[in-house]
C-alpha cells in the first residue's frame, strides 16, 4: 500500500467515525425492515396452519354411536417399529367372541410419528391428530393411557378423522380424493380401489 493509499483510508476511517456512519447504516436497514412483511410467527400468539396429512399425537376414536373402534388385535403394537404400544385385551363380557382393549398405553416418547401403527388397525381405531403442545416436566405424563387416548380422539375427533382421509384410510368422499394413493401396477389378484 502507498503512502498516499494509506492517508486517504486513514481519512476515510476519521471521517466514518465523526459522521456516525455505521450508526446511520444500520438505522438504514432497522427502518428498512420495518416495512417488510415479517415471515416469522409470534408463537404462540400466531400458529401455522397444519396440513391435514400431519402426524401429530396418536388418539383412539370411537364410532358414532360412542362405541369403541379398537378391538384390542394387537396389531398396532407388532406393527410400531420403536415398541412403545402396548395393548391389553379381553372378550367382551356383553358380545360374546368380540374383544376389546382392557389397557391401551402409548409411551409418546418413544413415539417416532411414523404412522405404522394407523395404517396397521383394521378398524381405523388409531388415527393421528394435529395435537403438538404436550410438553411437560412429568415424563410419566407422556405414557399416554387408554382415557388419555380416547380424550385426545374425542377432542380432535374431525383432524384425525381428515387424517385417515387424506392417508386414503377411510371413506371414499370427494375430500378424501385428492390425496388418493394410486397403485402403479396392476397387482396380481387385487382388484384396485374404485374412485368413486
Ligand atoms: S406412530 Fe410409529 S412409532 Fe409412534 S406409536 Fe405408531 S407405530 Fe409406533
Ligand atoms: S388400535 Fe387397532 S390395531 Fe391397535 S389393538 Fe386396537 S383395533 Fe387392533
């Protein structure tokens, strides 16, 4: 660097400091900003809108009429990859060879939000709700207990009732349409589901 190079930057050093020039560079980018549509949400005054597909907490869902959907199969519990469904069952003392689910425990924790153990249940029993905020300092709060499964279903009864739409688990209804899953291929001695 030239001497002359260097006075001139030593100048322009001076000159920034009396003018407050970073101060004004950044007082430029604060009033910027504050006309920009800010794309941040103000948690948890402001939620995102969770789409319908989401694999949020598990609940149990029970029929129209109240009965309970789940006749304790076990099949959720062989399906789940991380072993954290455990299913207690007994026949029915009212329906003889009917069965239903004595103790139904979900330890969350564990819970890998993979969605196995709804598409194992035969009857649509399990379903995925939109539910996120159970955060707790209790961890035994997060094995979550048979009533605990039903309140969560009853109290999100029409999400996890789009959730079985749109993963093309129950009715064949317009909403459920456009999600529909479509076989590849033919499949040998399937007859594919009809669109309907
Ligand atoms: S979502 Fe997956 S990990 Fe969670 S309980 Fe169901 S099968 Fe198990
Ligand atoms: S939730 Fe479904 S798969 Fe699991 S035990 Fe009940 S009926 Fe069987």
């Amino acid at each position: 660097m030239t001497e002359k190079t260097e006075e001139k930057s030593l100048l322009r050093e001076v000159w920034d400091a009396l003018s407050f020039s970073e101060i004004r560079t950044a007082m430029r980018v604060a009033l910027k900003h504050m006309f920009v549509k800010p794309v941040t949400f103000q948690y948890p005054r402001e939620k995102r809108t969770i789409p319908d597909a989401h694999r949020g907490a598990l609940g149990l869902l029970r029929y129209d009429d109240g009965t309970e959907r789940c006749v304790g199969c076990d099949l959720c519990e062989a399906a789940c990859p991380s072993r954290c469904i455990k299913v207690v069952s007994a026949e029915n003392p009212e329906r003889p060879l009917s069965r239903y689910a004595t103790e139904f425990y979900i330890d969350i924790t564990k819970c890998v939000f993979c969605g196995y153990c709804v598409e194992a249940c035969p009857v649509n029993a399990l379903a995925m709700t939109k539910m996120y905020e159970y955060s707790t300092a209790d961890k035994r709060q997060l094995i979550f207990d048979k009533k605990r499964l039903y309140e969560i279903g009853e109290k999100h009864i029409e999400d996890a009732k789009r959730y079985l739409y749109a993963h093309n688990q129950e009715k064949n209804d317009t909403e459920s349409l456009q999600y529909r899953y479509k076989f590849p291929h033919q499949v040998a001695g399937l007859t594919p589901p009809q669109d309907s």
